[in-house]
C-alpha cells in the first residue's frame, strides 16, 4: 500500500474530479473494464503478476468509495493490496515499495483476462526528452503529484549522468511509489539502490555502476577523482600521522616505566647494600666480641646454633637432587651436647618423622651426657634442656627452590623469634656450613656471632683457585700445575707448558672452581697422547739437569700444542658422568666458572686423608678429625674414612697443619677448615711426598662422623699421635680413702661411611632396617665401645645413610664393615633389579686395601728374617 504524503489532504479534496477524468478517459479509450477507476487491458496486468479489483463501470460516482466496498470483488491473492480512488493519485494497482526485492511488480502465477497500462519511458545519457509520447502520457497521468515526481527523477538522471549510464528504463508506477515514500520517510537522499530500483533493467545498471572507476567517466568524474585521491591522501597522512603518534606514545610510555622501574630497581638496590653493609658491620663487630672472649665463652655453659645450610650458587643448587637432604647429612653435629657445658639447637631443613626423632633421643642418651632432650618443630615448642631440633616455617612455603637453609630460616619469623627466647640471657654463637650472605641476615636478627669467615672471603678460597693459591702463600707442597684458566688457548698453552716440565706426569686433572668432591672434576691420560713417547725420549737424552733451559723445551712445547686440542676431545672424559655427560659439557661449564689444571699423583699407590681444623677466633689452630678417604665407583670423591689415619706421619701432618691454619688466619678465615691432603711415593727419589689438593671452608661431614663416633665410644682423637682413645670400663669398685687409679684406654680404629646411597633402603622403614641389623648382629656394644652404629638423614626417601664401624685394630673394623656392608645389601635387594647403591664400590675398596695391607705385613715380616 502506497504510503501518505504531505500533500494527501489536498488529494483527497480533488477525487471526485480525478475520478471524472478517469471515467471520460476510459470511453475515449472504448474500454468496458475499470481498475480503480482508470481503463486498463487486464491481460497486459496479469502478466506483468499485478492484482488487481474489478468494479462495473456504472458504480463510480461521487459516493464510490462507500459502494466499492459493498460490491463483490474477486483478487488473485489474499494478501493483495488495492489502491483506491479516495486515497492515491496513481491509476492503478501497484505493490508496496521495498527497495531489497529485485523487481518492484510481484509476479502472480494466475492469469486474469484483462490488460494494465504501463507507464516506460527511457533515460539516454541521463538526460529524459520532455518530447517523447512515453514520457508526455506518463506526465499527464500523474500531473497532481508531479512536484514529487520530479524531485526523484532529477536525483535519478543525476545519478546516471554522474555514471555515464547510457539507456535506463524507468517503470513510472516505481517512480511515482518512490516519491511518496521519499517525502514521507527520508529526511536525505536515499543511496543508489533504492533508487535503481524504479528501472526495468536495474540488473544491467547495477552492473554497470558496480564497475571500478566508472564514477570517474560520468559528469563531474574529474572532481570527484580528485576529491577521492585528495581524501585518501589526506586520510593516509593522518593514519601515517595517528601511528606514529601511538609508536611514540607506547616508546613514551615504555621508556617511562622502564626508567620508574629502573630507579625502584636503584633504590632497592640500594637499600639491600646498605642493609648489607650494616649487616656486614655488625657482624664484625660482634666476631670481634667474640674473639675477646673466646677462652672465657669456651669455659662456661654456652649454646650452639647449628645452621648446616649449603650456600651454593642458585645454578648449582637447582641441578642437586636431593637438596634438602644433603643439607641435611650432619644431624651428628647433635652430639656436641657430648660437652656438659653445650646446648645445642639444631636447625633443619626438613620435617622428621617420629622414627628417627626416637633414635637420636636414644642414641644421645647411651653415655649420659643428657639428662633431658626436647625435638620439635617450628609450629610446636616445649622446654628444652640439652639439644633442640628446629624446622622454619618456610620449608613448607618454598618445597621446590632448593633454597639454602639460612635463607629459609631468613624468612621463617616463628622460628627466629622461637630462636630467641631460647637464648634470651645465654651465650651463643652460630656455626654454619657453606657461607652464604644469609647468614648474615639470620646473625643480625639474632644478635648473634658466626664462627666462620665473611661469605665473601669464604667463597674466595673455597675455590679451587683460591685454596692452591693460599697453599701456595703456606709454602706448602702443591701438584704441579696452573689455576685460574678461563679460555681454551689458555687451557692448551697451561697443559702444553705442563705437561713439557712434568713428563713424569701420566694423568692430568681438570677441576672447576665452583664444585666440589669428583663432581667437578675431569682427567686425561697421557699415553693416548701420540707424541708423548717421543717427548719422554727426548727428556731422557738431554736429562733432568740439561732440560731446564726453554730452548731445548721448545720442540716437545709446539708439538704438544698441535695435539692437545684433538687429545682432549677423543680421551678427556668426566669422573662423574652423571654431572657432565661428556667432555664438551665440562669443558663448557670449566671455562664459564673458570677451574685448576693439575697433575695426578705419578704412582700407583696414592692416598689421600682429610684434615678437619678448628681455626679459633683467638688464634690457636687445633686438629679436629683427621683420616684416610674411602672411596666408591668415582676415584676422585671421598664417601668414607677410616679414623685415625695412617698414611702421614702425624708430626709431618701437624706440621702441615699448622702452617695451612695460620695461612688462614692471616686471611681472617676462622672456623672450621676442611684440608685434602694426597701422599704417594716418589719413585725418582724414594721419598714419600705430600700434595695439598684442596681446600673447603666448613663443617665437614667427616667431622661431624667423627663426633658421633667420639660420643658413642667416650674416647678422644688425638692427632698429634695419631690415636683414638677410648677409656675402658673399671669392673672393681673403689673402696673409701683408696686412690682412685688412672683410668686407662685403648687405641681402637674406626671406618667412616658419609653417604652411603642404596635405594632400595627405601622399602624399609628406620625401625624395620635396625630390627633387621639387631637379628644379624649388627649392632652397638656400649660396654666394649665397639660395634656399628648408624646415622639417618630423612624419614621420607630413606636411600642414604651413615655408618660407623669400630673396632680394636684396623684389619678387624675395615672387615667388618664391609661385611655389615654385604649383609644389608643382600637383605634389601630384589634379585633380579639391585637398584642404584654404592655399596659394593666401597666393598671393593675395602678389600683392596685388605690386600695391600696384607702384603705390607707380610713384606715387614720378610725383612727382619732376612
């Protein structure tokens, strides 16, 4: 239905007159069929599918707006719509305008016997010609509302000339029906589709219009293309301008935030330096308190701290398996309590089961050196009386990071402030492990002074390059060769010059400075090396004394560096293959952290011992601990010792000793020192020599076996003469006003096992694992001083242990050992899979040195019969 227009009243007042014209219109055209009041050919109509009313001829008059609706009519659909006299200006039947249907006259597929007129005139060049029949009828029929008419067909001609359109068709009836809804609906003119839509080949049109550039052909083309590249310059400049001005405001941005962060990042920075350096400042002050009253504090009752924190690096610490374990291996240093006057609380770095809670407040217990013991956590506290055991919080908050354990107990608030009432009015001191810059941290919320060097002169000579050089300022026997090597020319130069000055030399060491044990450490054997006979051979015709001069060493020089690159990469391999795979990796890691170049012992029989020194705040150096290395699959990693030693003369060692212990204090190095020595017999001179290899600024794990061991037997190590002494029990009782006699001793021997690494001991609980040792004899005698007892590090995994094995004489206590040894490995291991150990490493070594001692014996023996 078409829409109302503003000119609808005025319509409505000129019908009676349109519909007499209609009426005179129709006899002159002798037509007897009336389509709303105009004569129309119905055939024509219903082809074209319009619907359409049929009323008789005699029915229109002024009043046929009321009979139209009483007569009958017949429509071709039911929702047809019928345009009226009364109310449109059109004359004839016409659908509703939609301008997204492709033909504006729906189609009927009934047929009506009657024609309709069609009003078609043609635009060429955008331009109507007023002359033309088609277009004059087409005006004279609608000459009532042609003021709306021509405002659509002038925007239609302006279109087409605009798009060099060269014949349009237009259907008047659209045009007309366009022009109401134009005045009606549209406040702008309407885009180009609805009014193509008037067009009887809008398709064609379409198409046309639709082409790239075809604007640009029609009227004003040139103006529009230039006002079409104007805007897009224009628009391309300011997105060129609106991007540059986003890339600097992000880079404005950026920098801003970059440069808050940095100055945060500044002043934190800071902020941790000068904390650290107050820090630093009171611990200084506080060593030297405790330097001024060491005799009196060491005298009177006082309390231990033990933190056996390993202050590794973070790339070190997170490539440990086992970490929190392994901080874990001295739970013995419990048995300084062995002093009457040591408290000791002990801080560790893992949840302990009940299990092994137990069996260290019983075995604390077997000489009476406690009246009284508490262990607990960090969440429950009680009295304590002799020795405590302590867990930060923050073991629970940080499971994964492989933190050190003073930097756990740095932020475990609960168990510093625990840590504090229990030395509120007591006098205390701290000993830790690996120095770290934590400990400082925990010294000063504690108040307290640590016994040990400053972490920073703590790292420098627990390298391998720091401790040759102060054996080196100790004037103390070293293995031949160079440290602090950082890149591969200078690797291949060290070992070339080396290697020429030391033929003797078989085998070659390479050690990193940061590691520690065999884990560091490579080697490589000179008789893979082509040309090293060669080089012997020449040595041997010029002679040791004839050698010296450079000129004759330059030769041997140049022919070793042309095959040490190609020696090092196919015979250069790791001594534990599970740190460094192969050499390529230890070389990567060697050169980063820098290592030692140094020669192996040129025998086969070496040994090497491990001194324990206590370098006190007062000056004095005593010897702690002192015994032979036992070793497992790795040559080169200690995991055991035998106690005492035997392989140095004990004043040849003390004498080393000393002069390492006073090189130390010279450096403000105090606490506990760990020395590695090695001895062989020298074969040119028959002389038995004494390396010192390395050197480690903490509480070993040997010491703290051997105070374990100290406590179960009741007896001292002296390593002056090299002895351990036990006091053996007085069986008759002593009568009143009778002297009572010296109490004599012993000399008993001990084997030593750190870390013994069996897997399968995690299928037994601890309770389990000793009633098992208990039904085969493997026990602790506490009247005879003699037996085996163990040390437990956790409750979760169980792999690892330590043992003590004691007994009168050295032959005895190295056979029993390995036997315990044999025994629990046969009882906890599966048939078929025996799971990783290290059991039967140390067994072999065992019965090694069963054997060569043997041989001495025997050797001893022959002589004084000969």
């Amino acid at each position: 239905m078409c829409l109302p227009n503003k000119r609808s009243i005025r319509h409505q007042k000129s019908v009676k007159s349109l519909t007499d014209t209609h009426r005179k219109r129709a006899n002159e055209a002798k037509g007897d069929r009336i389509i709303s009041g105009s004569v129309v050919n119905l055939q024509a109509a219903e082809s074209k599918g319009h619907h359409i009313l049929v009323v008789p001829k005699e029915d229109f008059g002024t009043d046929s707006k009321s009979r139209c609706h009483e007569q009958p009519v017949r429509k071709t659909k039911a929702h047809s719509t019928y345009l009226r006299a009364d109310r449109d200006c059109t004359p004839t039947e016409t659908p509703a305008f939609t301008t997204t249907s492709k033909s504006m006259v729906p189609r009927s597929p009934q047929s009506l016997p009657v024609d309709i007129p069609r009003y078609l005139f043609t635009i060429r060049s955008g331009q109507v010609d007023p002359m033309a029949a088609d277009f004059c009828h087409f005006k004279q029929c609608f000459v009532l509302c042609w003021s709306s008419v021509v405002d659509v067909l002038e925007a239609l001609q302006k279109l087409l000339r605009e798009f060099a359109v060269p014949l349009a068709k237009v259907s008047g009836e659209r045009l007309v029906e366009l022009s109401h809804v134009w005045d009606s609906g549209w406040s702008k003119a309407p885009s180009a589709m609805p009014v193509l839509s008037v067009l009887e080949n809008w398709e064609e049109v379409s198409e046309l219009i639709s082409h790239p550039g075809q604007r640009y052909k029609g009227e004003g083309g040139i103006e529009a293309a230039a006002i079409h590249i104007q805007s897009s310059w224009r628009r391309y400049l300011a997105r060129t301008a609106y991007l540059c001005h986003c890339r600097r405001k992000w880079a404005a941005g950026t920098i801003a935030i970059s440069w808050l962060m940095h100055a945060q990042l500044c002043r934190v920075r800071k902020a941790l330096q000068a904390r650290r350096f107050s820090q630093l400042e009171n611990s200084r002050s506080r060593a030297q308190h405790l330097a001024a009253n060491w005799k009196r504090i060491q005298s009177f009752k006082r309390t231990i701290i033990h933190i056996p924190s390993l202050g590794y690096s973070q790339r070190k610490r997170l490539n440990l398996r086992g970490f929190d374990i392994l901080q874990n291996t001295q739970m013995s240093r419990l048995c300084d309590i062995r002093d009457e006057n040591v408290e000791v609380i002990y801080i560790c770095p893992q949840h302990l089961g009940n299990d092994i809670l137990d069996y260290y407040t019983s075995l604390l217990k077997c000489d009476g050196a406690t009246d009284g013991a508490n262990t607990t956590t960090a969440r429950a506290s009680s009295s304590v009386r002799r020795y405590i055991i302590l867990t930060p919080e923050a073991v629970d908050y940080f499971p994964t990071h492989n933190m050190c354990l003073s930097t756990l107990l740095k932020y475990s608030p609960q168990t510093l402030k625990h840590i504090r009432n229990l030395i509120q009015g007591k006098q205390a001191y701290i000993v830790g492990g690996v120095a770290h810059m934590d400990d400082l941290a925990v010294a000063d919320e504690l108040g307290l002074a640590i016994l040990g060097p400053e972490p920073a002169i703590a790292q420098h000579y627990s390298t391998k390059s720091g401790g040759r050089r102060l054996f080196v300022g100790a004037e103390i026997d070293v293995p031949p060769g160079q440290g602090d090597i950082y890149s591969l020319n200078q690797l291949h130069e060290t070992l070339a010059e080396l290697m020429t000055q030391n033929t003797d030399v078989q085998r070659w060491l390479f050690k990193i400075d940061s590691e520690d044990g065999g884990r560091g450490t490579a080697y490589c054997d000179t008789c893979h090396l082509s040309c090293y006979k060669w080089a012997l051979q020449e040595y041997h015709r010029y002679g040791p004394e004839l050698w010296n001069p450079k000129c004759i060493q330059e030769t041997v020089l140049l022919r070793y560096l042309d095959e040490i690159p190609e020696w090092l990469t196919h015979y250069a391999q790791p001594a534990k293959t599970s740190c460094y795979p192969n050499w390529a990796c230890f070389l990567k890691t060697f050169l980063r952290q820098g290592g030692v170049v140094e020669a192996y012992p040129p025998s086969n029989s070496v040994t090497c011992l491990t001194v324990d020194l206590l370098l006190e705040p007062g000056g004095e150096v005593t010897m702690l601990s002192c015994g032979d290395q036992l070793h497992g699959g790795c040559k080169l990693e200690a995991i055991g010792s035998i106690v005492p030693q035997s392989s140095v003369h004990p004043e040849t060692l003390n004498s080393i000793c000393t002069r390492v212990g006073r090189a130390c204090l010279q450096r403000c190095i105090v606490g506990y020192v760990s020395v590695d020595l090695v001895t062989f017999l020298d074969h040119n001179t028959m002389e038995k020599k004494v390396w010192a290899v390395d050197l480690d600024i903490t509480y070993s794990n040997q010491l703290a076996m051997t105070q374990m061991l100290l406590m179960m037997t009741g007896g001292t190590l002296n390593c002056r003469t090299g002895c351990l002494e036990a006091p053996i029990p007085i069986r008759e009782k002593c009568y009143e006003h009778q002297i009572v006699p010296k109490v004599p001793v012993e000399n008993l021997c001990a084997v030593i096992g750190n870390h013994l690494v069996h897997s399968d001991l995690s299928m037994l609980y601890n309770k389990v694992f000793l009633m098992m040792c208990n039904a085969h004899g493997i026990r602790f005698n506490k009247k005879t001083k003699q037996g085996t007892v163990f040390a437990f590090f956790d409750s979760s995994e169980r792999s690892s242990i330590g043992m003590i094995t004691v007994s009168e004489d050295l032959q005895r206590a190295l056979a029993t050992f390995a036997r315990h040894l044999s025994v629990i490995h046969q009882e906890i291991s599966v048939p078929k899979s025996q799971g990783e150990t290290n059991f039967m490493e140390v067994i072999k070594e065992i019965e090694d040195i069963l054997q060569m001692t043997a041989q001495n014996k025997l050797q001893g023996e022959a002589k004084p019969a000969s």
